[in-house]
C-alpha cells in the first residue's frame, strides 16, 4: 500500500473542506478561529493498493522465496527478486505505507513524518530502512496503539533529523527531551505484564537501541536496551518470533542482543532461547543465517571456557567444542566474501548507468554484500580470539587473526562512501579486529581507522577508546569475569 500525496492542508481545514493556506505552524483560518491547528503545511499520504514495477524489459516474473540474493541479515529489506530471461532485470516490491482509519490525527500525522524518514530513496548514507531493518516499514500502521512505540518514533524521527541535517547537529535538545519521555513511557509499559509482551513494546525498545547511535554516549557493547529486549523475551517464556512483523524485527534484534549477549552477563539466555532467536525462516540457509547461529553459541561457551581457564581445568573438552564452530564461520565467511566479489561494483563507472532503478538496485546490493561480509569478520574473530586464549596448539589460528583483521581494514577502506550511518557497523568490525591480532603495525592502523569512524558519533567517549579496546581483547580472550556493569574484577 505505497502512500500518495494528497495536500498539506491542516486537519481542521481538511475536516471542514475548507481552504488552507497550509501557514506553518499554525494557518491563518485556525488563529481567527482559535483552534488547534494540526498538520499544517506538512505532505499528507493517501494509502492505495500496492502497485509493483519492472525496472527492465518485459519478462516472465516469478515470486521468490527469500535467499541470499532476496534478503540481507541483521537488516535486511525486502525485495522479490525476479527470475527472468535476462539477470539485470529486477523487480521490486514498494514499501508498504500503512496508517490506518483509525488512527486519530496526531499518530497518523506521526505516521506521515516517519514514512518520509524511512524513504527507501534515502542516500544510503543515512538510509534507515537499509540500516536497521524492514521492520521500521510495518512500523507506521502501529502508531497510535501502543503510546512506548510512538514516543520511540516521534524521538528516532528528530533525532535522525538532528544528525542528518545540513548542519549536522547531533543530539539536538529536541531529540534528548523526547528520549528522556521516550524512556519514562516505556518503563510504564514494562510495568504492565500484558503490554510488557507485546510486540509494539519489543518494537519501541529496538527502535530505542537506534536512537542510542544518534544521541550517544554509551559503551560499544553494553547499550542496556539489548539486555531490556533479552528480559521481555524471557519474561513471555518464548524467544521465537510470534508472527510475520517479529520475523523481521528479530532479523536486526537478534544481532544486538548477541553481541552484547557475549560481554553482558545479565542476558543469561539459556541455549535453547539463544537459538530459538537467531533462527529465521528469512535466511537460516544463507551464509549470514548460518553463521549467526554458530555465534548463538557463543555466550554459553564463552562463559564455560572462562570458567575452565580461571579453575584451572585442562580446555580440551571447551576447546573441541569451539573448534567446529570457528571451522564453521571460516566455511560461510568464504562464501560471503564470494558474494561481496561477485557483486562489486567499485570499478564500474556508475554514472554510465542510465536507469534510475537499475542502479540503486546495483548499489543497494554491493553495500549489503559488503556488510555481511564484514559482520561475518566479526563473528569468526570472537570465535578466534576464544581458540587463541584456550592453546590450540595450532599457529593457523594466529595467522587466521593477522588476515582476518587485514581484510577489516581493506573493508573500513571501501566502506567510507557509506558514512556515516550506513558505515556504522564497522565500528564493532574494527573493535574485534584489533582486539584479535598481536601485529603492533596492524594495531596501530585499526585504530586510527576506528578513531576515524568512531568521531561520525557520540557513542563513547574517544580518551577511553584504547582502554575500552584493551579491555575487549582480554574479554573475548577469556580473562575478563563478567561485570555487573562491565568493570575487571
């Protein structure tokens, strides 16, 4: 149900068909009357059936279930990728745009606002949809039912405004204000049990877990939102997805609750839980699906393979069982690399590609590549560093780290045409690769490279970087306790 435009007259005027002049902030009808004016001047939509387009040529078109060329992982949008007699032709699905009859003015108004903040057309530099997750495009036809959920939208859509602006502002005062609401309003809705569970208040946490890279500061691994969205999943008894909005939100949810899972101890997901979240029918055969459920494991061995070092046990038996998952993540991250390849565009100029459509979908496809490729960098190095702190006995594990986080920094190299927030993952990318090599030189490189990427946010502090790094490697080499707020013991 793509949105057309339909005017920008207040919903006074438009209720009474009355002329507007459409005066921001408030039109001259609504003063001389003294009403509340709502909407004026602001781009309404009217909702109609969804309509698809051919980029190319006639051709036979086929539905397709989700694969690895259909759908991304941690954030995937969803596009139905046709079979047709030639491979550049491409069809794509337009984004829903849903606010429904009963919305009152004020949600469908907010409705309208976050649908042109999600706008697929959005520069991949600061594309949301891309960068978070389909899920934000079921979010409009929500608002209005869970008041968690609105203030989280009302606040991601200022301060998303604020950071993106021309001027580059940041964290405006606008955005923290509606944070700090944002906050209060979800503790109340945690307080309930039934509401506590729903999806529309998982939704606002997550959304809240955005916000956070916008209005900063907070550690790297510990954003307190994950640990909130792990505690609703344990309090409703279920970790899986519940319907078909779930299955989407948990395709960018699961990858913030592991990590953090791996250096936060108050999200003590049994196995079976950690599971039940990161399998999803969208990609659990694709090279990323496969690879996120070998870092559901993580956690659990990460907290017994401690416990063995630090009493002294022989690691023989942990040590068996992290050696398969590590062969595992070695195996899929050659075939994201394939993938990345297969799809570089680096050297194609462009500019010599004529049709619009064609060449986002180019685009869209060569950035996603790129970062599940690096988000599977990620995932071997934890695993890495693991093998490393048990004694292998097998310099290929050391060697695997140097290479490893070479390739990190050739990716942090082609990815800064997507700063700042399509970038953003590389953040953690070269966190885990510095803290997986013991090359000086190597070290030194990634930090600059994060220093770099890092100064694109206000997430952490920079004077702390260095001892947040040395702290990490030591973390995921097993010989850092778990902290209540991450502090060495």
């Amino acid at each position: 149900m793509p949105g057309v435009p339909t005017g920008r007259a207040c919903d006074g005027c438009r209720k009474q068909k009355k002329k507007c002049d459409e005066k921001q902030p408030t039109c001259s009808r609504c003063i001389r009357l003294k009403l509340k004016c709502v909407g004026s001047g602001q781009q309404r939509f009217k909702f109609l059936q969804e309509k698809r387009f051919t980029v190319s040529a006639p051709t036979v078109w086929k539905r397709q279930s989700y694969s690895p060329e259909t759908i991304s992982n941690a954030s995937d949008c969803v596009f139905l990728v046709a079979m047709p007699t030639k491979p550049e032709h491409i069809h794509i699905r337009l984004p829903p745009s849903p606010p429904t009859a009963t919305m009152t003015s004020v949600s469908s108004s907010l409705a309208n606002r976050f649908i042109k903040t999600i706008d697929r057309s959005t520069d991949l530099r600061y594309n949301l949809w891309w960068t978070f997750g389909a899920y934000l495009e079921d979010v409009p036809r929500r608002l209005g039912e869970n008041e968690a959920l609105d203030r989280a939208i009302e606040t991601l859509t200022a301060a998303h405004a604020g950071f993106c602006g021309v001027n580059r502002q940041g964290a405006t005062a606008e955005a923290l204000t509606k944070y700090s609401q944002a906050l209060r309003m979800l503790r109340v809705y945690l307080d309930n049990r039934v509401h506590a569970q729903s999806s529309n208040t998982l939704c606002a946490v997550m959304v809240l877990l955005v916000c956070q890279l916008f209005l900063g500061p907070t550690t790297q691994y510990r954003s307190g939102h994950a640990e909130g969205a792990a505690q609703i999943l344990k309090a409703r008894k279920q970790c899986s997805p519940r319907d078909l909005f779930e299955k989407k939100l948990f395709l960018s949810l699961r990858g913030s609750v592991l990590f953090e899972g791996l250096f936060n101890d108050r999200i003590n997901l049994t196995q079976k839980e950690w599971d039940e979240l990161v399998t999803n029918e969208f990609d659990e055969h694709t090279p990323e699906g496969r690879i996120l459920q070998c870092l559901a494991r993580g956690p659990n061995v990460m907290c017994r393979g401690r416990y063995i070092l630090q009493a002294g046990i022989d690691p023989v038996s942990i040590r068996a069982e992290i050696w398969p998952l590590y062969q595992k993540c070695k195996e899929n991250l050659l075939d994201l690399k394939k993938r990345a390849i297969n799809n570089d565009i680096s050297t194609v100029d462009m500019a010599q590609v004529s049709k619009g459509a064609e060449k986002f979908v180019q685009e869209f496809f060569y950035a996603h590549y790129q970062r599940t490729y690096g988000i599977g960098l990620v995932v071997t190095l934890f695993f890495n560093c693991m093998l490393g702190a048990l004694g292998t006995g097998n310099d290929g594990v050391f060697f695997d780290a140097t290479e490893l986080a070479e390739e990190v920094l050739a990716l942090a190299e082609r990815s800064v045409i997507y700063r700042p927030v399509g970038a953003g993952y590389l953040l953690i990318c070269l966190s885990a690769a510095w803290a997986a090599t013991s090359d000086t030189v190597l070290k030194a490189k990634l930090l600059v490279a994060l220093n770099d990427y890092q100064a694109d946010f206000r997430i952490r502090d920079p004077t702390h970087l260095t001892h947040e790094l040395e702290w990490t490697a030591e973390h995921l080499r097993l010989g850092v306790p778990f902290g209540v707020n991450g502090e060495r013991h």
